[in-house]
C-alpha cells in the first residue's frame, strides 16, 4: 500500500507511535509517506521505502497567524496525487483530521477517492480538543474520518463521553519493538557507573514536563526514596515545568542526585539501566513510555488515571496509586527498590506485559484495517 503518515514530529507519544509504525510499515514492504512540518525525532535512518515531505509555512506579514492547516492541506493534497496514495493515517486529531478531510474533498474535486484514518492519542481529547474553541471541528473531522482508532479503551470511552461521535472507534493498542528495548545491563555498565557510581537504585521518568505529567510529583516521590536508601532520579525529556522542578531539586537540596538528561534519542540504552520508571500523570490515556519501560524489564510506579491500568498491572508489572497520592507511590517504590526477589519477579511480569503490545501483534491490525477502509472507499 502507499500510505501517508501525518503526525507531531516532536518529542511525544503521538509522533513517536506514527514514526515506528511508519518504519514497520516500510520494513513490511508498504512505501510510506511522512507529511510533517519537520523530521519526526525518530526518523533519522534511510529506508528505501520511506519518503519525507515539509510542509513549508511561507509567511506574509498580514498574518498573525500563518496558515498552517491550510499548507498542510495543500501538501497532502500534492503528495497524494503526485504519489499515488491509496490511504491517509492522522495521528492526533487537531488539526490533522480536520486537514485530511479538506484534502480529501479537494482530490476528490479531481477523481481521487483516498479515505483517512484518524488515530486519537490522548490529549486531542481530553485535553485540548474540549476546549469549546476547538470541539465543533474536531467532532466533525473525527465523524467525517473514514476509520477512527484509539489507543486504549479508556481513550475510547472518554472520545464517546466528550463528543457526539456517530461512528465505532477501534482500540488499536500502542505497541514496542520488544527486541530494540532488550535490558542491555551489563553492556552498558559503565553507563550506570557514571550515574549511580556507588551502586544506586536508579529511578527514572520521561516526558515532555507538562502539567498534566506532574513532574513534581515525581521529585517528591524521589525525595521519601532518597530518605530511605542511597539512588539517583533521571529526568529525560523537557518542558514548561522545568523551572519547578529545578527549583524543588535546589530547595530540598537533591541537585547531586537528580540529573535532567535532556530529549534522548537512544531510550533504550536509558532505560536499560534503570531500576524503576515514575509515571504519576493527572491523565495518561495509554503511556507509551511506561510500556518502552516494561519492554527493558522496569517496572512501573504510576497513577491509575485514564488507560495507565490497562498497561501497569498493579503488583505484576508495578503499581497504581491514585493521583497526586506520592506517599502511596513512594511506598511502592521503597518496597520494590528494597526487595530483590520481589524485584526479580516484577520485571519478568513487565516484559511479559511489554510482549503482549509487541510490534508485531499491533502492526497486521492496522494493515488489516488500511485493506478494509480502502475497500470501501
Ligand atoms: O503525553 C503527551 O502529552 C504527548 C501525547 C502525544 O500525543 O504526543 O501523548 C499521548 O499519546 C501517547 C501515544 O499514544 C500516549 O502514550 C500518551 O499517554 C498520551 N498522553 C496523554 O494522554 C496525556
């Protein structure tokens, strides 16, 4: 097939997840077309069958606000018709599915019939595609999607209590290259030693330090663990509550323990010397780096907010603890840091959970549901 991919190329889940497909999908011998308005963070390799297409924003300056939708549109437009596309897949509803839509009805204009997937990945819902500004547009681009998919069931229930979708959503379940997130710890030993040089628990977080992330949380978790044992907290990743979370580090007097790694491209290797992952989210509707986690055999101290308990299972791949309750979750986590066999056994029951969303579990879904969408178009 000659799919076209259209995602956030930044740092977060929803790119992430479009860019892995994207590359499995090319690797399964389908020529697969990004339509970005930069390289997505994980698309760095040449692959034969993959194809990069910016979108260029030219400004003019009438505009306050230059017309992205509008030069997103007339790039997939280009790129359909130019490439012979048999299939859009939007990640993230806004403004993607609206986009797909405009460009499917200007082809259409000239005798190409190319159908869209929209694959709603959290936030576009819960978060943002609520707000009253954006809701009339995004119920009606999800509704006028030829397929919509969610990445959970939770993710599912909550699009059909916020909007008035008339159509089925699929839940096609995010997925991990269970073998690229192979524990590699004695390999990258001197990589630990760097962090935890005496021989410290090492605890671990990666997001994008939104609010709805409750990075602070994170600190305060730390900080009852450090009470209790040496270790050391990696912060991958960056955003607005940095400054916060800097300031709680140099009040509680954690700087030495606590190192902000920045975006890291190679997680594998990160994850694959950590002992635990903190995921404590307001809102989460899957957590695709918990899951990466799992698959380096971390277990997981989360929050059991949105679709987190369908990927931590609590006591066999981590915990759960209601939001914002960091005694609880601090607890779970002394517990586990302090019992090996306990330990031992948790991190088998996470790579077992991490087998489950496998890549190659996931992938035929959405090739079975590409043949049937473009069948019906
Ligand atoms: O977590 C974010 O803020 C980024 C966001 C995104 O779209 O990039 O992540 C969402 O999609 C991910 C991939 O499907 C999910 O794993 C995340 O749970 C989801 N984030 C939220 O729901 C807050």
């Amino acid at each position: 097939m000659r799919i076209g991919i259209v995602c956030y190329p930044t740092y977060g889940g929803s790119g992430v997840l479009a860019t892995e497909l994207g590359k499995a999908l090319a690797d399964k011998g389908h020529m697969v077309h990004f339509i970005t308005y930069q390289q997505p963070v994980r698309l760095s390799a040449f692959h034969a069958n993959i194809f990069y297409h910016e979108v260029q924003v030219p400004t003019y300056p009438l505009f306050d606000f230059p017309p992205y939708e509008s030069a997103l549109s007339s790039t997939m437009v280009d790129v359909i018709m130019n490439h012979q596309l048999d299939l859009l897949h939007v990640h993230y509803a806004i403004p993607h599915a609206s986009t797909a839509y405009l460009a499917k009805q200007i082809v259409g204009k000239q005798g190409r019939v190319v159908p869209f997937i929209t694959t709603l990945h959290g936030t576009d819902i819960t978060l943002v595609g609520k707000d009253k500004t954006y809701a009339p547009v995004v119920t009606f681009s999800i509704n006028e999607s030829d397929a919509i998919t969610a990445v959970s069931n939770n993710l599912r229930e909550e699009t059909y209590k916020s909007f008035p979708i008339e159509k089925d959503i699929e839940v096609i379940y995010n997925f991990v290259d269970v073998e690229r997130f192979k524990r590699r710890e004695p390999e990258l030993q001197h990589f630990r030693n760097a962090i935890a040089p005496d021989g410290e628990k090492i605890l671990l977080h990666v997001s994008n330090f939104r609010k709805v992330k409750r990075v602070p949380d994170v600190v305060k978790i730390f900080r009852k663990v450090r009470e209790e044992m040496p270790a050391k907290l990696l912060l991958v990743g960056d955003g607005p509550d940095r400054p916060v979370i800097e300031g709680m580090c140099r009040e509680w007097n954690l700087c030495g323990d606590i190192r902000f790694v920045g975006k890291q491209e190679q997680l594998e290797d990160v994850m694959s010397i950590s002992d635990l992952f903190v995921l404590p989210s307001e809102y989460e509707s899957f957590g695709l780096a918990a899951l990466e986690a799992m698959a380096a055999q971390v277990p997981v101290i989360s929050s059991n907010a949105g679709g987190l308990p369908e990927v931590n299972i609590h006591g066999q791949t981590g915990y759960l603890s209601n939001v914002g309750d960091v005694n609880s979750m601090a607890k779970y986590a002394i517990q586990l840091l302090k019992d090996d066999k306990l330990m031992s056994v948790m991190r088998q029951g996470a790579l077992e959970q991490a087998q489950r969303f496998h890549i190659s579990n996931i992938i035929p879904l959405y090739e079975a549901l590409y043949e049937e969408v473009i069948n019906k178009a």
